[in-house]
C-alpha cells in the first residue's frame, strides 16, 4: 500500500510539471479565412521557456509550438531567413497544482510579432487560470491545465489573426510636404473665388508638383 501511495504521488507530481506527463496535445484550430497571419507565407517562430521551474520544458515549448503551426498551414514556418515575419512566445507559466480541494492551473505567455525590418506588428497576453475541483476518479490536474492553456492558444490565435486584418487595413496615407503646391493652390482658388471661373486642364497641369500616391506603402507600428 505504501509503495502504490508513493507512485500516486510521483505521478501527480508529474502531471503538475510537465506537458510531455500530462498527456497533453496540440491545440489546432485552423481558420480557412487566415491560413497565415499578415498576409505573408514565411515566419520564423520561436519558444522561449521562461518560467522559474522549467521541468519538461521541451515538451511544453513544443505543445504551444506545433499549435500555432498546425493553426496556420498557409505559413512556411522558419524557412524565410531575414525576409520572414518574426512570431517570440515567451512562456511564464504553465503548471497545474493542487490546493486544498482544488486544482489550480494557469497558462500564461507573452506573445510580441515583429515585421523583417524589426518593427512590432502587436504585442499581447495570453493569460488563463481555471480552478478545477478535486473530482474523485478524474486526472484533474491533466483536466485542469488542458483548460487553461487551450484558453490561453484560442487567445492567441485570435491575436495573431488580428494582425492579418489590421494589417491590410491600417495602411498609412501620405501626403505632400508642406507648401510643396501652395502657389498653385492658392492662385487656383484665388481665381475660383474672384472671377467664379475653372481654369480647364488636366490635375497634372494645374499641379504639377502634387505627387500621385500610387506605391504600397509600409505599415506603421500597430
């Protein structure tokens, strides 16, 4: 009896440290809208395990890893070199411990996007804790910490995806430097207002130092 209650108590152990014991698997929730965020096919992700007790942190670093893989097929992961999209997760807790007559579990990572030229695209935090009763017969510290972090990857891929969409959308507009058609300008509507006549001619002629905005433009900081 002694030996069996400590072998129960290894396993719980266990459970409460790594993902590769808690049986854990990727969650994947690909999105046929967003098979690759920001509209790029190439990103370079990394896993970084941050948290104080690093105990099969191989495991948990892949769990989240092949989970924003196989959430995003569209994307060629870690093959664009330089020229790919940067996606950091940094992980500060992942762990499932009993207290009193509850399981207490959390996810909790940071997630930054940067663009090739080493501008941030977002920043954000994907944090969940679930508090589990101590259910006789169930694997609750498995149960518990399968809730938090499967909270915490729809977090982030909700996150991720959002750049795709702000992305195309937030595109900056230029405009022409100052006084750069001022004279133009003024005479124009000095004409108009005087004389209640439109000079006829082409844009190009009535401004001819108005520059056309026809080139894609970089996208700004989110």
């Amino acid at each position: 009896m002694r030996i069996r209650a400590v072998s129960g108590l290894i396993a719980l152990i266990a459970l409460a440290t790594g993902c590769a014991s808690t049986g854990l698997v990727p969650a994947a929730y690909p999105d046929s809208t967003v098979p690759c965020p920001a509209g790029t096919g190439a990103w370079n992700l990394e896993v970084l395990d941050r948290r104080m007790r690093r105990e099969g942190s191989e495991g948990v670093q892949s769990l989240v890893s092949e989970s924003i893989r196989k959430s995003f097929p569209g994307c060629r992961w870690n093959a664009g070199g330089n020229d790919a999209t940067r996606l950091v997760i940094e992980i500060h807790r992942f762990a499932s411990t009993q207290e009193g007559n509850t399981w207490e579990a959390a996810a909790d990572w940071s997630v930054v996007v940067t663009d090739p030229a080493g501008r941030k695209l977002t920043e954000f935090e994907a944090h969940e804790e679930v508090s589990r009763p101590n259910y006789r017969g169930s694997n609750n510290a498995k149960e518990s910490l399968h809730e938090a972090f499967d909270r915490a990857m729809r977090k982030t891929l909700a996150g991720l995806r959002s750049v795709s969409s702000g992305g195309a959308a937030c595109l900056p507009r230029r405009t022409p430097a100052a006084g750069a058609a001022a004279p133009e300008l003024g005479a124009l509507l000095l004409s108009s207002w005087t004389d209640m006549t439109w000079t006829a001619g082409s844009p190009a002629e009535l401004w001819p130092e108005v520059e056309r905005f026809s080139q894609p433009e970089t996208v700004e900081v989110l």
